[in-house]
C-alpha cells in the first residue's frame, strides 16, 4: 500500500478554523435564540420571537433549560394558551390564534422531552392546560393543528417512558382524550394518540389502570378496532402501533371472558 502523504500544516490549520467557526457559529446562534427568548416578555415583540423559536427547537438542546429557568416565560406560555379557551369552544377559532398557540406548543414540546426539564414540567401539571384542545370534536384546520401540536407534548413526556411520567399521565385522566382523538382527529393526530395509548399499555401500571374496570378496557378495544377497520387505509406507522396495542390487550383479555362456559343449547 502506498504511503499516505503528511498531512499538511496549512490543512490542519483550515481543520481547526473550521472547527472553531462551527464553535462561533454556535454560540453566536445560542446568543441569538436567548435574545429572542427575553422578547417573549414584550407582548410586542412575542409573535416574531414565538415564531423563530418554535422552529429552532432541533437545533439546541439547551433551549429546553433556557426557557423553563428564564423568569416569566412559562407564565408567558400558559398565558398564551389560556387566551383563546373561549374559541376553542365556539366555530370562529382563526388560523392566525391556532398558529400562534402552536408555536408555543412547539416549544412546551422541547420542555417536555428534554430530561434536564421534564419532570418539572409533569410537577407543575403543564399537559393539564392542553387538554381543552383535545376535548374539541372540531376537525377543521385550525381546531387539528391545535389538537396534534397538543399530542405530540404528551407524547414527548413518554417518548422516553419514565414512572414518573405514566404515572401522570394515568392521574390526569388523558386516556379518554386520546381515544377521542383517534375517534375525531385526522391521521396524523389518530397515530399520536395511538402512540400514546401504546406507551401507556406497554406499562404494568398503565395496563393495569386500562383494565382495573371492564368499560375502560372495552373503550380501549372499541377505539382500535374502529382504527382498524376504518375505510382509509392506515399509515405503516399507525398499522404497527395498533399491532403492539393488541398484543398487550391480548395478555389481560382473558380477565373479561365468562368465568363460566355456559351449556350448549
């Protein structure tokens, strides 16, 4: 084999500049992320900086930190998600109110998921203000967008499962929610509550709580099975989650046969 030529001064030294630009490039954007951050404080500033940041959540993961530990953002969120309660109930939610409520989901999502913040987010019970999106049986765009970027935060809270997290999710009653969703939403937010169904039954706490009662396993049954059944043929991702929802029910059908097999007629 032939001998590799050195490597030169001058391409080390280019190997270096760029490692170091990257650095500068980082902390240059990190500087600006938490410059828009503070302007989520400044109700005139709040939609541009909502709107930038919702879409730089893959691009640091210490977004997540900064804003649960920046003073008053949170509030600044709940705020946010609070104002437009009274449309969600009526027709006349606008695209522009679910899009901006959106953006701030986006980044509870970052919240959620990273597990600097996560736990803290569950103690400070930040899902429960969603909920009203997800008992709307509106589906138009809006009202969807709103229901979906809702899913995908409780989502994040399990993606990685923790006690802590099931745990929450059992005690704030979300299982119905979610079956309503895959009852009344479009598919993307079917496959999100089915996703979270999943991570509920793969637990022993969570399936026990789905069939402690005879009705609340039946409703698990009956939303999958409309899934499966449905017209419209389900997306790869949804058909295995719907697999692996059966394939835990299947262990515990056998607690809701006839105790006793009745004579033949």
């Amino acid at each position: 084999m032939a001998n590799l030529p050195p490597q030169s001064p001058s391409m080390k030294k280019d190997e270096s500049n760029s490692s170091v630009c990257s650095s500068s490039t980082d902390s240059t954007r990190m500087m600006y992320a938490k410059s828009l951050v503070i302007e989520l404080s400044n109700p005139d500033l709040r939609e541009n900086a909502l709107t930038v940041l919702s879409k730089m959540t893959d691009l640091f993961q210490e977004l997540a930190p900064v804003l649960w530990n920046s003073f008053g953002i949170i509030a600044t969120f709940l705020q946010e998600i609070i104002s437009i309660y009274p449309a969600i109930s009526t027709p006349d939610l606008t695209p522009q109110q679910s899009a901006r409520v959106c953006n701030v989901l986006a980044l509870l999502q970052c919240v959620a998921s990273h597990p600097e913040t996560k736990i803290s987010f569950l103690k400070a019970n930040i899902p429960i203000y969603l909920y009203p999106y997800l008992r709307t049986t509106n589906n138009s765009a809006p009202y969807e967008d709103l229901r979906l970027a809702s899913l995908g935060v409780i989502a994040a809270t399990v993606k990685v499962k923790t006690r802590e997290a099931i745990g929450f999710l059992l005690a704030s009653e979300v299982m119905p929610l979610c079956l309503q969703s895959i009852e009344v939403g479009k598919e993307l937010s079917k496959t999100v509550a089915t996703f979270i169904v999943e991570k509920i039954l793969s637990d022993h706490v969570g399936m026990a709580y789905v069939c402690v009662i005879p009705e609340r396993y039946h409703a698990v049954t009956r939303a999958l099975d409309m899934l499966a059944s449905a017209q419209n043929q389900p997306s790869s991702r949804l058909v295995k989650l719907l697999v692996s929802c059966y394939s835990y029910l299947s262990e515990k059908q056998v607690m809701f046969l006839p105790k006793t097999i009745p004579p033949p007629s």
